[in-house]
C-alpha cells in the first residue's frame, strides 16, 4: 500500500519520504524541514501512532502540517481519538488515487501530474 501510495503522490508532484514506524518518521521529518501532508497508518491498539499525531502537532514547524490516518478498519472511537490527538482526517484502506486527490483538494494540497514525461519515481527519497 505504501509503495502504490509513494507512486500516486510522486505522480502529482510531491516529493515523498518514507519511514517504518514513528521514531523514524519524526527522524525524517526533523532532517527534511517542514512537510505539508503525513500519512499515517493505523495498528489498532497501537498508542505510538496516537504519539507520533500528538507530536507532529505540536512541533511548531509541523503546525500547518495535514495529518491523516490511513486506516482498514475506521472505527468511530479510534478516529475521536486520533482527530484529538491532531489528525485532520482518514482514509478507509484500500483507497484510490481518486481518494486521495479528494483529501489534497479539501486541505489545498491538490498537486499537478507530470505533463513534461519525467519520470514520477525520481521526485521519492
């Protein structure tokens, strides 16, 4: 999912870092400057990923950042507490690339599709 991910966002523009869980994702974030949208995936029962949104939240840089769970099973409570722990919003996994670019668009992050035929995977790190 992350790979099928990386590819939608590179595809419109957007430079994308990855990290495997979320010490490391506070690690690129800190070496990467400000970012303007983290997807997070959700493991139910999992404290860290609520962690991981309370702290992008009050890291002053990352304050305009949008945050947004990507989540299989979108359970009501679990989404109070991540949108309280500063998520904007969700996606339901597995989302399409429509989904997405419906999330971009509401937080005006909408990015542009390669038109000039360079290759998408080169704007990754």
């Amino acid at each position: 999912m992350r790979s099928v991910l990386r590819r939608i966002l590179c595809m419109r523009s957007f430079e994308v870092s990855e990290a495997d869980n979320g010490r490391q994702a506070c690690e690129v974030l800190h070496f990467a400057g400000a970012a303007d949208l983290v997807l997070v995936s959700w493991i139910p029962q999992d404290t860290g990923t609520l962690e991981l949104i309370a702290r992008l939240r009050r890291k002053t840089a990352q304050k305009a950042i949008v945050i947004l769970l990507a989540t299989a099973e979108p359970h009501r409570r679990d989404l109070e507490r991540a949108i309280r722990a500063g998520a904007n919003d969700y996606l339901t996994k597995p989302f399409t690339s429509m989904q997405i670019d419906q999330k971009l668009e509401r937080f005006g992050l909408a990015g542009q599709w390669h038109a000039d035929g360079d290759n998408p995977s080169s704007c990754c790190r």
